[in-house]
C-alpha cells in the first residue's frame, strides 16, 4: 500500500484545480451519449471503444481546466473512525435557485454509536458552505470544526455508548462547485434549467451534509440509510429523486417540494435527484411472487421534451424485458416493492442512482449496465473503492448476459461476441484499485469495467454455469443491504463451490497481467490408436500470475477426419505437456476457442518434445475381474520409448508384491509385467515410478483418479511424479459388498453404484456406464461362484 506522503503527491500531480469559489460547469463538449455510436456507450465501456466513460469525462474534464479531483482530505486520525457510527436515516431538503446556483437546505441524520465514550461526528460538507445551524437530539447547538476541505466535526452533547442513538440536523446554504464527475450540476436543456447531482466515488459533500469516507479515500459504503429527501425548486421543473413519491407541495415564490422516501437502505453516493421540466410516463413490470400468483411495480421515465420521441422511448423500456432476463439470473428485482425508473440527465453514460438510473444516453447497453447495477452496486455495494470492480465489472458482464438472455438471442456465441467487445485494450494493471486518489483510476474503462467483467467471465468458466449463479445467489443473499470486497466475495466463491480460489483472485484481481500462449502439437499411433501430443508454453512477463503463470482451464479442439474432438485440460504452469486420446490423426488443433480465457495472444509454434505417460494399461484402473479367469499379466502402453529400470514397475496385492517378469518391446512402447502365477481374489495396486524415463525426462505419472479406465493417460503437464492405480480381482463376481455371498443386498448396492455413476459400476470396462454395465451385472449375479 502506498504511503500517505505518495498519496498525497500522485493527488497533488494529477489534478488542475481551478478555483473552489468559481462557477464550476459541466465541461463543454461532452454531449450525452449518442445510442448511433455504439451499442455499449456510457460510463461502463471503454474509452477507446467507445466514448462516454467515466474515466474518459474525467480526463476531458480535467483537460479543460475543471476540477475532477481534489487532494485527499484530512485523514481518520483526527477524527473518528467510519466504523464508529451507524447511519441509520437522513431526512434531507435540499433546496435549489438555477438563476445563481445556489444550494440551501437542512438534513437531519439519525446515527447509532458503535463504540463506548462517543463524543463527535464527524460529516462532509464541502468548505464553501455555510453552516447556520447544527443542532443534536434537537436542543444541543454544537460546535462544529472544520477537518480538511470537506470534514466538519461536530462535538456532540454527551458521550454516547454503543447502541445509544442521536439526531443531528445540518442546516446550510452556499454556492455550489461542481467536482468530479459533475457532483452537482446547473445546466440547460431545450432552454429549460437542469440541475442534477452525481456523487460517485466520494463527492455528496460538494451538495448535501452528509456521513461519507473522506475524499481519496477507500470509504466504507456499507454503512448504508433509509431517506427522506425532498428538493425544492421552481414549479415548473420536475423533481426526482430515489424511492417513492409521497406528494409535491407548492410554496410561496412559484415553488414546488417534491417529497420522495425510499425505505431501502442506500450508500450515500447513490442518493440523487434531477430537477428538470420532464416529460413523465410509466410502465408496470410484472413479476411472479414466491407463494404463487404476480406481482407488479412501477417503472417510470423521466425525459427531456426534446428526447421524447417514439425510439427513445422504446429503447428505455426495454429495461421491462430486462428486469425479467436478469430475474432468471440474479434473483427478482432487490427494490421490486419500490420502483425502478431511469431519468434524463445532463452527464455522459449514465449512472445507476438507487431505483432511479440517471442516463444521458439512449444506448441498449447503457440501460442493461445500469439495471444491473441494481443488484451489483445498489443492493450490494462495493464496500471500499478498492474493490470497484465489485460494482463496475459485475454490471458489464450484465451487459453481456443481456446479450446473451434477451428475447431472440443466439444465446452462448452472443455472449461470446458481446465479450470480445469488452476485451480491455491493455492487462498490465491490476483489478484492485490500490491509489484511490484519483477518480480517473478508480474508474478505469480498462481494468475495473471491462477486465473485471472477465474476471466473472472466466470465473463461470472455472467454475461451470450452475456453481457460478449459486455463487452469485449466495453473495447477494450474504451481502445485500450492505457492502463486501473482493476477500468477502473469494469466500463466498471459495465456499459455495468447495474450491479454494484464493490463487484464481490473486492472479486475476490483485496482480495484474494476462498470459500469453504459444502450443504445438502433433499425433503419434499407439497400439493402433491415434494420442494427440499437445505442448501449451505460457509467455507473458513470469511477475504475472502466480508462480509465473496463470492457472485456467483450457478449452482444446483436435480436428480430425473422423469429426472434432473437445477436450478441457487444466494448465497452471509455464510450459504444460499434454497427452489425448483420438479417434484419427489431428489435422488441426484450437486451444481457447471461443476465448474463454483473457490472454494477449495464442501462437502456433513447432511442437516441443515433453515427458512420457502412461496411455493405456490391461488391467485398467478400476478393473473388475473374475478369479475363474484371472489376468495373467499386466500391459501398460507408454506414450514413447522408455526406459525402465529394475523394480520400476510392480504390483502389490492382498499378500504384497506380486512376482513377476517384466518384458519390454520398444517398437510398440509395450511393457508385459507376467505373473509367476495367478492372481487370487483381492485389491491390486499397480505402480509405475517416475524413474521410467525418455528423451531425459521423468515420467509425468500421475493417475487423477486410480479406479477410473478414463484417467489415462497420465499426467499433470510436467515431468515427475508415478503413476499408481488399482484393479480387483472378484471371488464372485457379483459379491458386491464383499460379505462372501451374493444376494439381494449386492443388487441393491450395485444399483446405488450404477444410478450414482460410481467408476466400479462400468463393468465391462468401456469407460461408460450403461445398459450393458446392468446386463454385465445380471450375468454375474446368475454365475455361481467358483
């Protein structure tokens, strides 16, 4: 982690910091988004692909002289810890004056103490304000101290302890500046006032007294609130806002108040509104409830009277159709007894505002990505902007779900496509934003948009489809309401699919990189069966991954006359040696072919000369045999020409070694190991040690699973490492529990074995479990025993 004195600096040395007292403005020349350029326009895409993302504004921007970011404010030791107060409900009015940019207003926060002798609070307000009152529990005036630009600390009227709750109501008023992505914003549009805010990461402050982190820092968005917010502006504009509308008042001045609640918690970045002369209609989005029956909820539209044509308003309500594709796959709406709604505002992209999404744009992709945002940023929040990703990859792999899920979709090959999309345009940074002093990197198009979207894509690969939605059920179960980081959802990940993913995050979200690939391949005939010989060199910079490489599942696919072969092997070293199964000589060979896997290219190349395996043996692992007629000997096919030193090749049964002569025929890489005599009922264990050797190199041995006929070949990849396995020889045949007698009890085990797919119920030994395995069984059931 960087130290304060870095942070301060690379703060200091990104920003153009224009007047705190001047007329901040949205910046000139970044228009909304057109839906004509691109079908993923908008914050979430990125800024070489197309042109509204957030990290692309913030750089225009900055470019133009406007503030985008501001020094990190004092940091916690003067004051105390986010952790130390739950926020448990603001009750805002904000009022609004376009003519001079003014903002007035009071919000009055109900908090909790988590900790004993609690004697201040600390909220943002940006320093231009004006504080005329801050009152606690109603009675108490109390002094309020300035921490940094933003930080004001309250001394409350008492010392509260943990569990004890307190009011405090901030009245205020000043002349607003617009930071960041345009906190808040006086505009026009069609010559009518528009004025909108937009907090994201950490600027609430710049318009409303608010509990948030401090600016430049990772924050703790989990601490979330119920609202009341009511904004006050003139009567001919429309007032906005998150949750439900509960009444508009009119008041003196040719003023109306607009009065929303929302009873969802909400992080504070995510409390909006938008006052402007829209042009409202709504829709009703049907949805089954869990006992039976449908359920409905509002989906209202707010948009410019200059944007309300026909188009626009089709391409926004198809967010009907996706509220019901994202059902299938995230679970129903998380604010389903609110609204969702999506009004115009006068950013680029758009913004996903709890229940209301601000877009400046009518882009499909842009609707997708801030309707997914719903679940993945609004009802489970990244915690700290650290872990952004959490949000902003989660909501553009929604767009490509979309793609894949929407009414008509070609369903895997568009979600293929829509990724190839997404591919970020460089991978040598990490997910994880480590400085989050600067907006511009929290934000980055490249890594926490488009390269955290593949870490979920390749995650659903790992993991297959029906273990990743469970995964992402569990952490919206776990975490909605509040917020998690990238440990806390690993070990939702880790824990739901019973695999240890700590290496998959590391090389994927912590480190950064991509691997690169290089493989040959070529096909040799081994006891008249054709093997694919497959090399796959990873070549990326040995700092990326862990250990020097990405550990991923690869897709291969061995094109052959006799039809296609797919195979998926595990690759997780530098270089990985493979050895499979064909049916006819490879013609040709694919690795990764729909691109599952980020990577920075794949290379053919001549192939490369690796360790032997194992390929085939008689007895196989798993084999059942009958001791009337029991093996004479033990065959194991090798995948080249080996060499085989005393004792490297045994087998042990019931009384230990088994003696026997081993005979080795090169031309066919053939080792006979022949039994001095036979072989009684028992367990056998056959090894062959990695002392076998070719071409200099050990035998890459290893049997994933010793009693399953389709683990050979052998092989993790590498040199080194026996093979072990095991074979039975039955007394009878069916005696299946192995009691000494054959009776119903073994029929009922075996069929236990055989529904189960259990690797001894293949009987004949054909690597399927079938039909014929049953009748195998009946046949033996009806042999008496010897």
């Amino acid at each position: 982690m960087a130290t304060w004195s870095r942070f301060i600096l690379s703060a200091v040395a990104a920003v153009s910091v224009r007047s705190a007292s001047a007329q901040v403005h949205w910046t000139p020349g970044v228009a909304p988004c057109d839906s004509r350029h691109g079908a993923d326009r908008g914050h979430e895409a990125d800024e070489d692909h197309d042109g509204c993302g957030k990290a692309r504004a913030a750089r225009m921007r900055q470019a133009a002289g406007w503030l985008v970011d501001e020094p990190p404010d004092v940091r916690f030791q003067v004051r105390e810890g986010l952790q130390a107060t739950d926020l448990l409900h603001n009750t805002l009015e904000v009022e609004v004056v376009p003519g001079p940019k003014t903002v007035s207003g009071t919000n009055v926060m109900r908090v909790r103490s988590l900790s004993d002798g609690l004697t201040t609070f600390t909220f943002m307000l940006r320093s231009q304000y004006t504080i005329s009152a801050c009152v606690v529990n109603g009675t108490f005036n109390a002094p309020v101290a300035s921490v940094g630009t933003y930080g004001r600390r309250a001394t409350l009227d008492r010392a509260y302890n943990a569990g004890e709750e307190f009011t405090i109501a901030v009245t205020y008023s000043g002349t607003a500046v617009s930071v960041g992505f345009g906190s808040i914003n006086f505009a026009t549009q069609g010559g009518q006032p528009v004025v909108a805010s937009l907090s994201e990461p950490y600027y609430a402050g710049s318009w409303w007294p608010c509990k948030d982190g401090d600016v430049g820092q990772s924050g703790d968005n989990a601490d979330k609130a119920t609202l009341d917010i009511a904004i006050i502006a003139p009567s001919n504009l429309r007032s906005v806002s998150n949750g439900l509308l509960q009444g508009i008042d009119a008041l003196s001045g040719g003023r109306s108040r607009y009065r929303w609640r929302h009873d969802y918690p909400i992080s504070t970045y995510l409390v909006a509104f938008s006052s402007t002369p829209y042009v409202t209609w709504t829709q009703t989005y049907a949805y089954p409830l869990p006992g039976g029956g449908s359920g409905s909820m509002p989906v209202e539209f707010n948009i410019y009277s200059g944007s309300n044509t026909s188009a626009n308003r089709t391409a926004w309500e198809r967010s009907l159709d996706m509220l019901a594709a994202f059902r299938g796959v995230y679970g129903e709406y998380p604010f389903v007894n609110e609204k969702y709604g999506i009004y115009q505002f006068p950013f680029s992209g758009g913004m996903e505002h709890q229940t209301n999404s601000g877009q400046g744009t009518f882009s499909e992709s842009v609707t997708a990505h801030e309707l997914a945002h719903q679940w993945w940023g609004d009802w489970v929040t990244t915690r700290t902007w650290h872990d952004i990703w959490l949000n902003e990859g989660f909501a553009t792999y929604g767009e490509a779900l979309w793609q894949e899920r929407k009414p008509g979709s070609t369903g895997l090959p568009a979600l293929h496509a829509a990724m190839a999309s997404r591919r970020p345009t460089a991978v040598s940074d990490t997910v994880y934003v480590y400085d989050t002093t600067s907006s511009s990197r929290i934000f980055s198009s490249t890594y926490s948009y488009r390269k955290g979207a593949w870490v979920l894509h390749m995650l659903r690969k790992v993991l297959g489809d029906g273990a990743f939605f469970d995964v992402l059920a569990a952490y919206r179960a776990q975490f909605g309401g509040s917020g998690a980081t990238t440990d806390d959802f690993a070990a939702v990940a880790s824990a739901i699919s019973g695999r240890d993913l700590t290496d998959y995050f590391l090389q994927w979200v912590y480190r950064g990189g991509a691997p690169a690939y290089e493989f040959g391949h070529r096909t040799d005939t081994i006891n008249g069966r054709s093997y694919l010989r497959l090399h796959v060199t990873q070549t990326q910079d040995p700092a990326w991954g862990v250990n020097g490489a990405f550990v991923m599942p690869l897709d291969i696919k061995a094109t052959t006359a006799a039809g296609d072969r797919h195979f998926t092997v595990q690759n997780d070293a530098r270089t990985d040696h493979y050895v499979l199964p064909l049916d006819a000589p490879a013609t040709g060979v694919t690795i990764d072919e729909f691109n599952w896997v980020l990577n920075t290219g794949k290379t053919a190349e001549a192939h490369v000369q690796g360790p032997p395996v194992v390929v085939e043996a008689s007895p196989a692992p798993g084999a059942a045999l009958h001791a009337s007629a029991p093996p004479a000997s033990l065959v194991v096919y090798f995948s080249d020409n080996v060499s085989i030193p005393a004792g490297a090749l045994g087998v042990s049964g019931p009384g230990g070694p088994v003696a026997a002569s081993l005979a080795y025929d090169a031309p066919a890489r053939r080792a006979t190991l022949t039994f001095a005599s036979g072989l009684g009922p028992g367990e056998y264990a056959v090894t062959v040690a990695d002392s076998v050797s070719a071409f200099g190199q050990a035998l890459d041995g290893e049997v994933a699973d010793p009693v399953n006929p389709l683990s050979l070949p052998s092989g993790e990849g590498a040199p080194g490492g026996s093979a072990l396995w095991r074979f039975r020889v039955e007394g009878c045949p069916a005696d299946w529990n192995g009691d000494g007698a054959v009776d119903f009890n073994d029929f009922l085990e075996f069929l236990n074995d055989y529904n189960a797919g259990a690797p001894r119920a293949d009987l004949n030994a054909d690597g399927v479990i079938d039909f014929n395995d049953f009748l195998e069984f009946l046949n033996r059931y009806n042999t008496p025993c010897p």
